[in-house]
C-alpha cells in the first residue's frame, strides 16, 4: 500500500479538497482507495458519507481494518498539524502533498511549516516525497506572481495550479469529485491536475 498526505497547518488551505479528489481519482482508476481522515472536524469522512453509492468505491478508515487491502491511503489532516503528530502523519506516507493559497497569510503561515516539514527525518532521507500546489489561483492576477516566486524558492517541486471554481464548493457538499463527472464535463479542471495525477502515478 502507498501513502499520501495532504498537510498544511494553515487553516482552509484547501487540504481536504485535494485529498477527497485524490481519493476520487484513484477510486475512478478502479484501484482500492482508504481515505483516512486525522480532523477532529471529520470534512472528509462526511464527504464520504455523502459519497453517492453508485459512484467508485472509497473506503473510510474505521471500515477499511475488517476486511480492505487497499492500493492506495489517502490522509486528510487538520489545522495546526504539528509536533508529534506531524511526525507521525508523515512517517506514514511516501508523499506529501502542501496546498498554498496566494495570500500572504497563507505563504508565511506554509514557510514556516515547510522549514519543519525540512528537518523532519523521512523527508530528510526522502522516504517521504514532498511537493506543493498552488490552490485557488488565478493566473492574471499579481498575488498568483508572489505565490510563484514563493513557491520557486521553496525547494520543493511545485505540481500545478489549481483555479478558483464552484466546482469544488459543488463536489464538497455532494460526495463527488471532478474525476466522477462525464468526460468533458470539467475538462478544464481535469487538465490542471494532470501534472499532479502524473507525479503520484510515479510511484
Ligand atoms: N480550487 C477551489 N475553488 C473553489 N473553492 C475551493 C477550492 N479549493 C478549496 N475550496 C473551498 O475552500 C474551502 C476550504 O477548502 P478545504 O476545506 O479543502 O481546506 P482545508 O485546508 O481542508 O481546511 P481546514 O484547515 O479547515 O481543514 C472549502 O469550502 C472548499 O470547498
Ligand atoms: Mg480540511
């Protein structure tokens, strides 16, 4: 089984968005998905829950100890992620995944994260794989310029730029992801997570 953390201590960096479309994703590859959720606040599990049967299997945590071997585990995490727990989040997964919103908040708030996300010791020894995607960005706009430059000197690989769309307000409060829909039906969106689909398809 393979692992992927969707992690930033920064509060509505769009972590569970990422983690339930990765879920999604994998489930659409007809692979045998966990998705595991760390948050008190339970956004993914719900997001399950609401998950419509007919659609590709996701299996939750607490069902997946009976009877699942599972390809793939996908970990949501809460806010304020930090210390022990950190450790412990990260150790447990060959990838890392940091969404970065472009506000400034939000770039302090993921520096100081990724400066302790460096010293952590899998990522260290690269047993953990970390790599950011820039999350509600509007390509035009002189905030996507700062997040570029912030994320060029990160040192991490940056995946993709994912735009601002009701698209995933709409995926949230129905369970589904945009690799649920008809082919072409989110083709734009599609398209943006290819580098980041390719990245995990690597491993
Ligand atoms: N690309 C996007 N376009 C439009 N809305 C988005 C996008 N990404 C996230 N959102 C919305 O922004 C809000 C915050 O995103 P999300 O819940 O994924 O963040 P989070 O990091 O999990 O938050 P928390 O730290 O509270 O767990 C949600 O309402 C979500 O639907
Ligand atoms: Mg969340």
């Amino acid at each position: 089984m393979r692992s992927i953390l969707v992690a930033n201590p920064k509060g509505g960096s769009g972590k569970t968005t990422l983690a339930t479309h990765l879920a999604g994703y994998l489930a659409s590859l007809g692979r045998q998905v966990v998705l595991a959720d760390l948050d008190r606040q339970q956004s993914a599990a719900g997001w399950l829950e609401r998950r419509p049967a007919q659609l590709p299997t996701i299996h939750s945590h607490h069902a997946s100890k009976k009877s699942v071997n599972p390809d793939w585990m996908v970990i949501d995490s809460p806010a304020g992620l930090h210390g022990d727990k950190l450790t412990a989040a990260v150790k447990l997964a060959e990838l890392v995944i940091v969404p970065v919103q472009p506000s400034a908040f939000d770039m302090l708030a993921t520096g100081d994260f990724l400066r302790v996300l460096r010293k952590e010791k899998a990522v260290r020894k690269e047993k953990s794989q970390v790599a950011m995607v820039g999350m509600r960005v509007d390509p035009r706009t002189r905030s996507a310029a700062e997040l570029a430059d912030f994320l060029l000197a990160a040192e991490f690989p940056v995946l993709t730029y994912l735009r601002d769309a009701q698209l995933y307000v709409q995926c949230a409060n129905e369970g589904f992801s945009l690799f649920d829909l008809p082919p072409g039906r989110a083709a734009r969106d599609v398209e943006q997570w290819q580098p980041l689909l390719e990245w995990i398809s690597a491993y």
